[in-house]
C-alpha cells in the first residue's frame, strides 16, 4: 500500500466491520461520507474478531478481505486496510487508527460507526484516545437530529443517510437458503461467492 506524498492536511475516512461479506449498504455509506465531508480516501478495514461480538464471523478473515478489496476496486477513492485480518487477536479500532495515522500522519481522521456501535462507545477499549484522534460520523437510518454523546469529549457528525434495508446477516440467511444475492453485492463480490464453492448450496 502506498503511503501519501501530500504536505497539506488530508481527509481520510475510516469504515472498520466484519463486512460478512461486504455489500452494496456498506459501499453506499461508504461513497455518501466520501461525497459529504469531502474525503480525500475512505479505507474499509474488515475485523478479524470483534471484541464486543461473541460470535465468530461466518466467512473467514482471508475471504472478507479479499471481497472487501475487490469491492474497493470499483471506487478511485476507497481502498483497504488489512491491518485486523492480519493479527488474529481481538481487532481495537484504536490500534488500527494508530496504524493509519502512519500511511497519513497529517491527516484529519473521520471515523464512520453505526447506531448500533454507537450506543456502545463508552464499552470500546482506548476510546478516550479515539475521541482525541478522529472525528465520528454516526450512520444512523432516518436519524434527523444528533443523539446525545455518549461521551464529553466526542466529536460527531451526522452523516444523514436514507435507509438502507440490506444486511450481512440477510444475505448469510439467503445464501443458505440457496437464494438469489445477485442485487444485493457488488458484481464482482458477487462472482467471488460463485466461484468459492463454501456454501451448502449453488449460490443463484
């Protein structure tokens, strides 16, 4: 991965899920905080393990980061972070930043989280830090107002997206059940799920 040449300050964004697999939600979040806050680069960083989840992702890291990366390639302006696929011990979103900040060491850091996660800020490890670090934009479906911080020193965005009725989980459900995803990933995620044959049944 290349580290940046520029001397000015840049805007680079950060997306970290399990991305189980990645889907057109996750893109289009993806290109609205690109497009809203003007990012110079948004990095998706799929997680190993997620310390606040007990279940296990149900594709393998190698998997995920290889759809994560094949997504990546439709967008001039996203590309991935491998850092969490690469260490098998528990992924801290801080720790990843860290990492960041050494490919853009002058960059203003935008970090995109989901309602779900953001109720559960005040649980994340090294969060005083992050609060210091990056700037959150919340992704939260049909939210029109900012909900109170759940900490005093955060900073945060609203990012205002529509809803998006599409999830990991859905897809898993359908893929099992030997039904049709083709709208629901990106074509060529689309033709990796095909052509790994992991499943129970012929993915339509």
């Amino acid at each position: 991965m290349a580290t940046s040449s520029h001397t000015q300050t840049e805007k680079i964004g950060f997306f970290g899920g399990s991305f189980d697999p990645i889907h057109k939600g996750h893109l289009r979040l993806a290109e609205l905080a690109i497009l809203n806050y003007d990012l110079d680069l948004l990095y998706l960083c799929p997680a190993h393990q997620s310390p606040l989840k007990e279940q296990s992702p149900w594709f393998d890291a190698e998997h995920r980061l290889a759809m994560t990366r094949k997504a990546a390639s439709l967008h001039e302006r996203i590309s991935v972070l491998d850092f969490e696929t690469a260490n098998p011990s528990p992924s801290y979103t801080r720790h990843s930043i860290v990492e960041l900040k050494k490919i853009h060491p002058n960059a203003e850091i935008f970090l995109l989280i989901g309602y779900d996660q953001f109720r559960k800020l005040p649980d994340w490890k090294f969060v005083d830090q992050l609060c210091e670090e990056v700037h959150f934009i919340l992704c939260a479906r049909h939210q029109t107002e900012l909900p109170p911080p759940p900490l005093p020193k955060l900073r945060l965005s609203l990012l205002g997206n529509s809803l998006i009725d599409l999830s990991s989980t859905e897809i898993r459900s359908r893929m099992q059940a030997n039904e049709c995803i083709r709208d629901l990933v990106p074509p060529v995620v689309y033709d990796y799920l095909r052509t790994h044959p992991f499943f129970p049944a012929e993915i339509s």
